[in-house]
C-alpha cells in the first residue's frame, strides 16, 4: 500500500501544479497561453509518463500480489469465468452476444496482458459503446445514436460537432473518426478472436497488434491537437452562449435580482408544503398573480374536494404568507422597475451591437446565458482538458482525471 499511497501523492502534486499553471495563464492572450503552455509541457510530461508506467506496474502487481496472489494466484478476470466468445453458451451470431462481449471489451481494459496502455484507454471506449448498444430494452424501438458526439482525445471524453463547421476541419474530424474507429474495431476483432485461445496466444497476439498500433494511435494525438487549434480559432466556441455585454455594476444588480427573485420562490414552495400537508395534502396548487399595480402574490387554486373549515385555514395562511412577504415583494418590484430603464438605457446605446432587441429579450438572455454559465461550471476541467491548445496528452489525461472526480457521476453497473 506504500507504493500506491506515493503514486497517489505523486499524480496529486502533478495535478495541482498544472491547475495552478492554468489558472496564472487565464487572463494571457491565446497565442501567449498556448506558447506558455507548450513549454511548460515540456518540462512536466516526462514526470506525468514516469507516473503512468507507475500504474500500469501497480496494475499488474494488484493483480498478483497481497491477499490476491495469495489466495488464487491472480485476481484476472478471464481465468474465473466458465465461458469463452463463440464458445459454448455465447457461440451464437456475434449480434446476440452483446452483453458478453461488453463484459469481456471492460474486464480487459484492466485484467488483459499483452495491452498498451494507449490500447487499454480505447478498450474504455469500446466497452461504453458495447454498453448502450448491448443494454437496449428489447420491446423499444432502437434508439437514434446522436451522431453529432464524437469520441475526442483524452480517451472517454466526447465533443459534439456541429453542421456549420469549415471544410477542411470537417474533413480532419472525419479522417480522426474514421481512423479511431478503425483501430477500435481491430482490437475489439482481436480480443474477440483470441477469446477462445490460451492465455499465452491471446497475450502474444495482443503485443503483437500493440506494436502495430503504437505508431497510429501517437498520429491520432496529434491529429486531435490540430483539431483542437483550428476549433479555438472558431468565432464561437463551445460552451455557454455570451452574455449582453452589460457594464458590471448592472450585471451585478440583474444577477441580485435573480437571485433574491428566486429565494422568495424557495421560502413559498417550503411555506406552502407545510400547508398543504397540514390541511389537504394533493387538494389544492397555486398560481402566481400579478396585481393592477404588477405586484406579485399567490392565489389559491382548488383541486379536489377539501372541508370549508380547511379552505378558510388554507385562504388564511396563504394571505398571511402574501402580507408577510409583501415588503420583500415591493423592493424586488422596484427593483425590477429600475434593472428595465437601466436596460432600456443600455439598449439605446447599443443599438449596434445588440441590434433591435427588446428590453426584457436582453434580460432573459442575460440570465439564460448566467444560468448556462452555472451548468458548465463542473466541467470546466473538462473542458480545458478537451479543448486547450498547448497541453501534452498526458496533461490532458492527468486534468480529465480531476474533472470526472469533481462531476462525481454514478460508476456504470453494466446491468440493463
């Protein structure tokens, strides 16, 4: 456990000291980011590549040593099962046999000998492929595969494309998809051939397509990263649409508004739950009402059969959460008025820019585009490690570790 404590402490080092790199490079112009960051690649992959042949060797020793090794000799996953594809039970037409090939493709990617590294993160792939198609219901009709995810770089990660993309880029993602789907495809064929084989055969033929491979999977890096340079060269690039370029004491003041417009929505949702549980639960729902001087309140709305003497106890308690609240009410109402002739003064100004737009479509893009900006926040990393020109693979591979541990998204069961 000392070795993989290190190893642990190792990449965590690494990590933090490329996200502070990242985060001193934020306000730099793109070309002296991407310059930056090229050099600074150079001095840090050889130590993240120092690190992976790390867990690649901890890898294997897991399998072999400690309770593992000393109990069964080996924890690998192919010496346990009693079936082999296209062997008893699974020797059906390949497209029955799914879900046993899915669960070969994923044990393989941590228990096969005889894999590279580079070829065990495509095995990653193949096996989520493996799993959408394998785990369908069978009573539905066949889902349409969104065509417009591609598989990117680091391995896992997906980008959609779009239809309005140049040319001579769509030309380079169709080469890197065709020939990513080449490569997956022979190691799925080989594995599936080689299944039913010794463990000796299977581990010799595996090398020897690992050999074979090497030298396309390194082109398809660098086929990725200039993919990467010509989609940051893009007037619009992926992620959450711009913002009106409001001034920020008003972008702050719109945001606020948002916020405390909100909170009071919260503080009736909880109120109004305790009411309704306490006199008629499911009976009665609510409406927004806008008073003659567009005062906001809340009316009742009836929906099943509820005693008199429980409607009167509901009126009440709604009218006393509506007087309560009626202060806080006013001051967001006039604050709303002031955010619109602000806008509206903005909007005058900016007529260029933002064309003929009206004062409440620049509001609702405004907080469309703030709301959009919250839900990218988690895949920030994600993003940077996906789309940032300038960074090695490994690097890559090192922040997209980080950005799926901050997701924090439920492990695949491989159940239907």
């Amino acid at each position: 456990m000392t070795r993989l404590e290190s190893y642990r402490t190792k990449r965590s080092a690494l990590q933090i000291e490329l996200q502070k790199k990242l985060d001193s490079l934020k306000e730099a112009a793109p070309s002296d980011r991407i310059q930056q960051l090229e050099i600074f690649a150079r001095e840090q992959t050889p130590r993240i590549a120092e690190l992976e042949t790390t867990a690649e060797q901890l890898r294997s020793d897991l399998l072999r040593g400690g309770l593992v090794g000393l109990f069964s000799g080996t924890g690998d996953w192919n010496q346990t099962r009693s079936w082999k594809l296209g062997e008893g039970p699974p020797a059906m037409p390949r497209e029955k046999t799914l879900v046993f090939e899915f669960l070969v493709m994923r044990a393989a990617a941590f228990y096969q000998e005889g894999l590279s590294p580079a070829q065990r993160r495509l095995l990653r792939e193949i096996a989520m492929e493996l799993q959408v198609e394998a785990f369908k219901p069978a009573d539905k009709e066949k889902e349409k595969v969104d065509e417009t995810l591609l598989y990117f770089s680091p391995e896992t990660s997906r980008i959609r494309i779009t239809d309005d993309l140049p040319a001579d880029l769509s030309a380079k993602i169709t080469v890197y998809q065709t020939e990513k789907n080449r490569l997956k495809t022979e190691l799925r064929d080989t594995l599936y051939r080689y299944d039913n084989e010794t463990a000796y055969k299977r581990v010799q033929a595996l090398k020897l397509l690992a050999d074979n491979q090497a030298a396309s999977i390194a082109a398809l890096d660098i086929l990725a990263d200039d993919i990467r340079l010509a989609l940051a060269a893009l007037p619009k690039q992926p992620g959450p649409a711009a913002a009106p370029a409001f001034p920020p004491d008003l972008a702050i003041r719109v945001s606020a508004y948002h916020k405390e417009k909100l909170a009071i929505q919260k503080v009736f949702q909880s109120k109004l739950e305790e009411i309704r549980q306490r006199y008629a639960p499911n009976a009665y729902g609510l409406s927004k009402k806008s008073t003659v001087d567009d005062k906001q309140t809340y009316e009742l709305v009836v929906n099943g059969k509820v005693p008199d003497e429980n409607m009167q106890q509901i009126r009440d308690a709604i009218s006393d959460l509506n007087k309560e609240n009626a202060h806080r009410f006013s001051v967001l109402n006039e604050e709303k008025e002031a955010i619109r002739s602000e806008v509206a003064r903005f909007a005058a100004n900016h007529r260029e820019s933002d064309g003929e737009k009206s004062v409440q479509t620049l509001i609702r893009n405004f907080l469309n585009s703030m709301r959009e900006e919250e839900a990218w926040l988690p895949y920030q990393d994600y993003r940077t490690a996906v789309y940032q020109p300038g960074l090695s693979p490994e690097q890559r591979r090192l922040l997209f570790e980080i950005a799926l541990e901050k997701l924090a998204l439920p492990l695949p069961d491989g159940e239907p």
